[in-house]
C-alpha cells in the first residue's frame, strides 16, 4: 500500500500531538518494512523513521500573513492538490483535519479531542473559531475516524456529527525511552541544572487553561499549608512562539510567577523552561509523583509517561484520566481545593500506597504499548483498503 500521512507535528516535535506522531511513526516503523509511506510536513524537519518511509515538504505559504488562514489554505488545499498528484491508496491525517477533496480517496483521521468547544475561551478568537469549525467539517468527510480514548469518542461524534460505528478507538503509545532508568550522573546533572534540591511533585503538559495550572498552584499552596509538606512543585514548558495569535488560550507564565510570589512560594514552585525528552525522563524518575488537574484531557500522555517511570499520579477525575489512569493514581474533583490538598498529602507521605499505584501502574502501562498499537492501525489501513477495493 501507499500511505500518506499528515505529518505536520513533526515540526512541533514536543507538544502532544507531536509526541504522538513520533511515537506513532516510530512504531509503525518498527512494525511495518512492506508498505511505502509518505510523511507530509509544511517544512523541512530533520527525522529518519526508516526506509520506506520518506519525509516531503509541501510548504506552507504565508500568502495571508496569518498563521492561522496560511495553516487552513495548507490543509484544505495544498495538500490536496500534492495527494491528487501521489494518488495514494491510504491518506491518514493524525489530527483533526482533512482537505477539501479527501472524499476522492480513502481517508483517516485522528480526532484528540472536543476541547474548542468545551470552553468558551477556546474560541474568543474569531479566526481560531472558523478554523476549528471548518477543520471540524473536513473530519467528516473521513472514511475512518480514530479517537484516542473511548471518552474522546463519546464526545466526538454528537460534536463532529460522526456515527459513533465509525469510530475506532486506538490509544497512544508511550515511548520505550521512560521505561528505562537513566543512569544515576545523569539524573544527579539534571537534579543540578535545575537546582532541584527538595522532593517535588512533578506537572508536564502545557500552559493551555483548560490546564487548571492557576487552581493547581492554589491546591499545592493549601497542601503545603495544611499537611506542612516539605515538597516542591515543579513545572517545565514554554508557550511555543507560533501560538501568540492565540494568547487567550494560555496562561500567562509571567502571570503564574506573580501569583506564586503572592502566595509566598517562590522557591518552593520550579518554572523551570523548555526541558527535551531525556531531562523529562529524568524529571519523572526524581518526581515523587506526577500531578495534573486538567479540567479535560483526550488521551493525556505525560501521565502515562510518568506512569512508565513508575511514579503515582495524582490527577483529575475529568475527561480520559479516568480512563487511562484507572488504579495507578489518585484521581480528584480539579476544583476540590481540600480534597487536591489530602490527596497530594497521601501520595507524598504514604509509602504503601505509593508502592501500590506503581505497582498498579507497571500492569496498567502494557495497555499503552506502541508497537502493539501500531499493528492495530495497520490492520486497520488493510481493512480500510479491503473496504476500499470492495466499492
């Protein structure tokens, strides 16, 4: 078969999407040498997945000065016009957008998530509004729908319009790199670097507001003050520069600091910046949990990642956390200020239910394997195809 895939968060290589299209590339890499595939970027990258996988850069022009219209006219019409010329037999977009002609082929697509319409800020923006609409038109347009997560499907279909038989639910795979203890030096340099010199909780996952980073630090403040923890909170990340048309959609890092320092927490919250996937790793391993309050999540992949360094996670019991946490954390009400408070104060102090969410965890992570996920969506791409010849 001729695959070609939407590969475009491959220039974005740390944000969740890209995490997911990495894991996902290089998995299917690992299980598939037969059919050829082509991975579509707007730019140059630099990544090697294997030999019958080859990188081409269709590039987006910025004919409207806008990065939002420029991305919508790349999606909706360039890449149109190049799959028209590649006449591939699969086209797999893995976010939630397909040209304007995906009907003339076989098409899948990757819906993460509902979160544009979930929140109202999520489309204060009148140019993010249309371009979240029109991609959600285009998604209906696909032969195969793909969610990450079963309560990513429930919301998908009354809000794509798509028939939930439809839908098929692959969850994301966890890179093999977190499974794997780095070596004592290397955790010691990064303890260092980032002058981590206490215990601390550990968040990944971004400074959208559907985050809840403001409330977490307010629960974080309230355990220390409750339970007299004597453990820090650490939060790496930086708001990409492409994303500043959309500053309604962060929080202000600036913004958090200042709210830190009225809380008088200044040195016990780490914004530490931009960290890459081996000091993440090594973060996990020296984290004495995982924390996230996210108001809503479509897979939630940090967790899981931490969850492969066997740590315990405390994290809310909203969107696919639920799902994909189970038994391997303490999951709470995100705006529960006391119950968030009691709940770090347990996983921080109580050993044997540390031990057993780690142990939950090491059961629980087999469910997230990428290579066991990839021959999934490569049945899939064959069933696809089958259905395909059969028309």
């Amino acid at each position: 078969m001729k695959i070609a895939i939407n590969a475009r968060y491959l220039t974005s290589p740390y944000s969740g999407i890209g995490q997911y299209t990495i894991n996902l590339l290089e998995s299917l890499a690992k299980v598939d040498k037969e059919n050829e595939y082509t991975l579509i970027v707007p730019w140059p990258v630099d990544f090697s997945f294997g030999p019958n996988f080859k990188i081409v850069d269709v590039r987006e022009a910025k004919w409207f000065g806008d990065d939002y219209y420029s991305r919508l006219w790349w999606e909706q019409i360039t890449l149109g016009r190049y799959l028209k010329k590649l006449k591939p037999d699969i086209y797999h977009s893995l976010y939630q957008s397909l040209p304007l002609n995906a009907n003339k082929y076989a098409s899948i697509v990757t819906i993460h998530d509902t979160i544009p319409w979930k929140f109202p800020w999520q489309r204060s923006n009148a140019q993010y509004r249309r371009y979240s609409d029109i991609s959600r038109w285009s998604c209906r347009k696909a032969t195969k729908v793909i969610c990450v997560s079963e309560t990513a499907k429930l919301e998908v279909a009354p809000t794509y319009g798509i028939k939930p038989e439809e839908i098929e639910v692959i969850y994301e795979g966890v890179s093999d790199i977190f499974s794997k203890k780095p070596r004592v030096a290397k955790l010691e340099k990064i303890r260092q670097r980032f002058k981590l010199e206490k215990p601390f909780l550990l968040y990944v996952g971004g400074f959208k507001r559907h985050k809840n980073l403001r409330f977490m630090i307010k629960a974080y403040a309230n355990a220390i003050c409750r339970h007299k923890l004597d453990v820090d909170l650490v939060i790496p990340g930086k708001i990409r520069a492409h994303s500043g048309n959309a500053k309604e959609l962060f929080y202000d890092p600036q913004m958090l600091m200042v709210y830190v320092k009225q809380k008088k927490l200044s040195k016990r919250v780490h914004f530490i910046g931009y960290a890459r996937q081996d000091e993440l790793v090594c973060l996990d391993y020296l984290c004495k949990a995982f924390i996230s309050l996210s108001l809503y999540e479509g897979f939630g992949l940090p967790a899981i990642e931490a969850m492969a360094a066997k740590k315990p996670i405390i994290a809310s019991d909203a969107g696919a956390y639920p799902e994909v946490i189970g038994n391997a954390g303490v999951l709470v009400y995100p705006y529960g200020l006391n119950r968030v408070a009691d709940a770090i104060n347990q996983v921080v102090t109580n050993k044997t239910l540390r031990e057993r969410l780690v142990k939950n965890g090491e059961k629980r992570i087999l469910l997230f394997n990428k290579e066991v996920l990839a021959k999934r969506l490569l049945d899939l791409y064959k069933q696809v195809k089958a259905t395909q010849l059969s028309n």
